[in-house]
C-alpha cells in the first residue's frame, strides 16, 4: 500500500521528488540495468511507470525537464501559479478514468478535485452565454435569443445528452464528420451557427470532438479542477511511481532507442550512459521517437511516410498574469471565459490577435492558494501558429531580441481583448509571464510545440488506432498523447493500457 502523504507534500518543488541521472553531489549511482525504461515523464509516462513499479518492475523514467507532468503541470512566480495548459478535466469523479487510476494504485483520497460549474461562459460583443450542467437553461436562453431556431436547438440538445458510449449509433454517426456536418443543416441563422461554432470550435472541428460531445460533458457534470493546480497531479503520480520502486531521472535527456536485430533493447542518454532494458516506452514527440531516436533504417517507408504527412494540434500563446483586482466582488467565477470578437465564421480561424477568440481564466477563483490574498492569477490563451510572423521573428531558430519584442506586441493585444471582458485590468497588473509556441517547444519537445498531439482528424484516428500502442519496433510502445487522441484523461489511461500490454507479453513469454 502506498504511504499517505498530505496535499501539501504534493506541491513541494519538483527538485524533491529524487535526484537525477547525473544530478550534482548526492545523486545516486543509477542501476544499469531496467525492466522497462520509460522516455518522458509526462502524465502517460508517470501512469504506465506507476502501475509496472507497483507490479513489481524494475522501472527507469527519463525525463529531459526540471519536473514532472509534461503539459499538466504548473509554475510559481511571486506568490502567484499559473496552469501552462489545463482549463479543465474530466473523468475524476468516481468511475471516470482519472479516479480508477488513482484508484487503482491506491492514492485516491490523496489528491482533491474541485468540481467547476458553470464550466464556461461564452461572450461576444452583443451577447453572453453561461454554460453550466443545467443544460435545459442553456437550450432556453438560446431558444429566446433565437425564437426561430426552436425545434433544431431542442434537437440539438437531446443528441447532447443522449451522446454516450450505450448510444453507439449516434456516437458513430459523428465520426468523420465536422462541426460544420452537424451546424450547416440544422440552423438558418448566421448569428447562432457563429455562436455555436465559438462553442464547440469552427466548422473544421471534427464533430466527434466538437459541439455534442462538449455539451454531452456539461450535462453529466464531469468538468474539475485539481487542488493546487495541475503540479499537484503530477507530482502525486510522480511520488506514487517512486514509492513503488521507480526511479525518476530529471533533466536527463534521451538522445537514442538502442535497437538489436530489429528490437528495442534500452536507452541512451545526452550523457553518453547507456541504460539496459527489456521494454521502451516512449512517452515523447513521435516524430522525435521514431524519426530521431530510433532512425528510419529501422522503420517501414509507410509508417515514416505518414509521420511526416499527418497533421498536429496547434500550439498555443499564454500570457500569465498576476492583479490586484477583487474579481470575485465583479461577479467572476472559476469559469472558463472565452471571448470571440468575430462577426463571422470566417473571422474564427484569424491569427490577428486583435481579432481572435481567446481564453480567459482566473485560476485562484477556482483554488484561492494559487495568488497572494486580495490578488488573482489570470491565464489569457489563443492559439496561434508555430510559424506565425516568419516563425516569431527569430534569427536561425534563436530567440533575439525581434522575438522579445513581437511576444510582448502579441501579448499587449490579447491583453486589450480580455479587457472587453475584464475592463480595467491592464492598470492592475503587478506581475506578467509571455509563453509562446516556441516556449512549449522547448519546455516539451513536442514538435512545434504541439499541445494536444496528433490532431483528431479521421485518417488520423484511424491510422493511429491501426496499430496500438505497439511500434514497428519490437519491445518498444507508446504513451501519451502521440498514442492516441490528447486530453489528460486519456493519456492517462494510454499509461496503463502500455504498462498491460508490457505485462501481458510477459506473461504470454513464460
């Protein structure tokens, strides 16, 4: 059973959750030899270690940054902590995915989920919409907005609720189509499909990911926030991985799979260390895995082929702020805001910050230990391109001075938006962070600083779940949000479903 530990154990800074492969004086001599040697210890790789080194495995995970948690994580700077990406999460209450893994390696009491409702208000600048688990208010405030439009919005509010895993025909009526399949026929109004579209993304968004299935989420009231932000998540996993036996090495970079006779035998490292394993999991970029650290000597044409042809989440822009305002007393919540000045569907996919939807959340109305009393940490996210403005203005891939001055300019204009939602908020900022692509690059090593992974498109889907979690490359799986589709939850559960293969081919070796 693994030891308990109290919530404030969970947010102690990553450097005490164990030395590094090469960590400075009291390091400990690695062993050289593993069961299994995990690359990335994002939240798919800190899932799959956690159940293999409570299974009884020799585990090694190698992770290139200072802490744990690949996108689910969070920073602290000047009392105040801000999300890199999380808005919400899903499946943590009992019988979701996130709760059966804590469940399962038996740290559920340790960690609290605050349950977000409403989950998102949506503004534009002649109307607002809160979204809450009562989805009958939302289908009367659109239906008095748009008289007209009654019987389709009422339509489109049963497909919502009724869109579930023991519904298998609408479930699949969805797949392959877009958001614009399911608007286009069923509304006349130009001002509502814009507003539904704000919703559940524009017309390009595969519906299987878009306006039923996030209304399906409202309904069942599975939106939450972790107590302490997403460092506490994944610093639990990371803590329950090394009870059991795991060995975590941070700031260790992986520069190569080491493969015999067509099979992946272990690792090695920016150091020149070579580390020993029966199993690989690759819990990274997969154009890194595939193309960098295990070499297209070793991979059919066709796979590479598609490794570089297939399309990948874009990356985002995150302006971190801390105020002094009382939002709360403004009539604030711990909703996601999100605030799209577009006039038309066409507008939705700008990349003019001053004319794109953005994010807003204020994440210490959720958790108020996430700022100093009386002030707040906002988060203001929009998505915008690798390759904007001749990829940020930077000199042979290096970040000068014209990078400094574009993120700035960027982050002013998004900062001009959000204050049509929160007036006055540029007098009272007292501390600013600017992450952009190229900062989630290099924080992550996705490519081109990717924040969900393989974009769920249907060939997409399909070629993905083709082959599984296994490789071309014999001992050598996958986890992560490059395993399958991105979102916490299931890259949580891609965790265990590599750690089960691994277990079951032993098994079956016996």
């Amino acid at each position: 059973m693994v030891k308990k530990a109290t919530i404030i154990a969970l947010t102690v800074v990553a450097l005490s959750l164990g030395s590094c492969v090469g960590g400075g004086p009291g390091a400990k001599a690695w062993e050289k030899e593993y069961d299994v040697a995990i690359i990335g210890a994002g939240m798919g790789g800190l899932s799959c270690g956690a159940y293999l080194a409570k299974a009884g495995m020799k585990v090694l995970i190698c992770e290139q940054h200072s802490v744990p948690g690949g996108y689910c994580t969070s920073f602290e700077r000047d009392g105040f902590t801000f999300e890199t990406t999380i808005h919400s999460l899903q499946e943590c209450g009992e019988g979701g995915l996130i709760y059966q893994t804590l469940e399962d390696l038996g740290i559920q009491d340790e960690i609290k989920f605050i349950p977000l409702d409403p989950v998102r208000r949506v503004v534009g600048k002649d109307y607002g919409l809160t979204l809450s688990s009562d989805i009958k208010q939302l289908e009367d405030d659109l239906v008095a907005m748009f008289p007209a439009e009654k019987e389709a919005i009422r339509e489109l509010i049963v497909d919502a609720i009724t869109f579930d895993i023991e519904n298998p025909e609408l479930m699949m009526s969805l797949v392959g189509k877009t958001n614009g399949d399911i608007i286009e026929p069923r509304f006349q109004d130009p001002k509502l499909k814009l507003i539904l579209y704000s919703i559940g993304g524009p017309p390009q968004t595969q519906a299987i990911w878009g306006l039923i299935p996030q209304f399906n989420t409202l309904s069942r009231k599975n939106n939450y926030f972790p107590e302490g932000g997403g460092r506490a998540l994944a610093n639990l996993f990371a803590r329950t991985f090394k009870e059991y036996g795991g060995d975590l090495a941070l700031n260790t970079l992986v520069t190569k799979i080491l493969i015999e006779g067509g099979k992946a035998v272990g690792l090695e490292l920016e150091s020149g260390e070579k580390i020993k394993a029966k199993y690989v999991v690759s819990n990274a970029d997969a154009r890194l895995t595939f193309l960098k650290l295990v070499g297209e000597e070793w991979l059919p044409e066709e796979f590479t082929q598609k490794l570089l042809e297939a399309e990948v989440w874009p990356s985002a822009f995150l302006v971190s702020l801390g105020v002094d305002m009382d939002l709360g007393s403004l009539g604030f919540g711990g909703e996601v805001i999100h605030y799209s000045p577009a006039e038309s569907i066409e507008e939705l996919t700008t990349t003019d910050p001053r004319k794109m939807g953005i994010d807003i959340i204020i994440q210490s109305l959720r958790d108020p230990s996430l700022a100093p009393p009386g002030k707040h940490a906002v988060s203001i996210m929009a998505l915008l391109p690798y390759h904007y403005m001749d990829n940020w203005h930077t000199e042979d891939g290096k970040r000068g001075e014209e990078y400094r001055k574009l993120k700035e300019q960027v982050a002013d204009r998004l900062i001009a938006s959000a204050e049509n939602v929160i007036p006055g908020l540029l007098e009272h900022i007292v501390y600013q962070d600017v992450a952009t692509p190229l900062t989630y690059e290099r924080y992550t090593l996705n490519y081109q600083g990717s924040i969900m992974g393989w974009l769920s498109t249907p060939e997409n889907i399909a070629w993905i779940y083709g082959w599984g979690q296994r490789t071309p490359i014999e001992n050598l799986y996958q986890a992560g949000h490059w395993a399958g589709i991105g979102g916490i939850p299931t890259v949580i559960f891609s965790g265990k479903t590599a750690a089960d293969l691994i277990l079951k081919d032993i098994q079956e070796a016996k």
